[in-house]
C-alpha cells in the first residue's frame, strides 16, 4: 500500500521500502553465520527493522569446479547450499534452532 502523501517518514518508511538482501554459493555454506549477521546489522538504523525483508538466492550450475563467482559449483557445494537454503527459511520463519548451532 503506498501511502498517499509523497513524504517518507520514520513512521511510513515500511510502506516505501523493502530492505533486500542477496545470497549466492560460498564456501561456508552450510553455515547461515553471515547472513545473519549481514541482517543483524538492520538494527544499527531502527527505521529498517520495521520495513519488509527479502532475502533472495541466487541460482547455480552443477560443474566438475567451484567457479563461485559464475554460480558453478561442485555437487559437493550444491548439496551445501541446499542445506544453507533450508536453514536459512529456518531461521525466516522463526525457527532459531535452523541456525548454526555455533553461531551468536
């Protein structure tokens, strides 16, 4: 619903912005460490907190060689990233235990 009057405020900033972030294979996948410390940096501006989160996940290919900069990765690191995924809807629908276990 965009609000009628054209100035954005504290108050109707959520109704204006969507706070998105992306995610891609990387090495440390399974763990949801980053991310969530990427989303956790939200609450040095309390204005976003309030605003509506998406996170998206970049696709892959299934290659011989990590190339994580192009999306190819080994089945290895494609099983890792479906894993991440899991955790990570885990975590955004409010289950804390879909975390690392060892994450703060």
């Amino acid at each position: 619903r965009v609000p009628t009057d054209s100035t954005v405020t504290a108050d109707n900033l959520p109704q204006w912005l969507t706070v998105i972030m992306s995610t891609s294979p990387v090495i440390s996948h399974p763990s949801t460490a980053l991310i969530e410390e990427t989303a956790a940096s939200i609450s040095y501006m309390p204005e976003l907190t309030k605003c509506p989160k998406l996170i998206v996940c970049d696709g892959y290919k299934v290659k011989d060689k990590n190339k994580f900069r192009s999306g190819q990765i080994t089945p290895e690191r494609a099983e890792a990233y479906i894993e991440f995924k899991k955790r990570l809807r885990a975590l955004a629908e409010g289950d804390a235990a879909g975390g690392d276990a060892d994450s703060p």
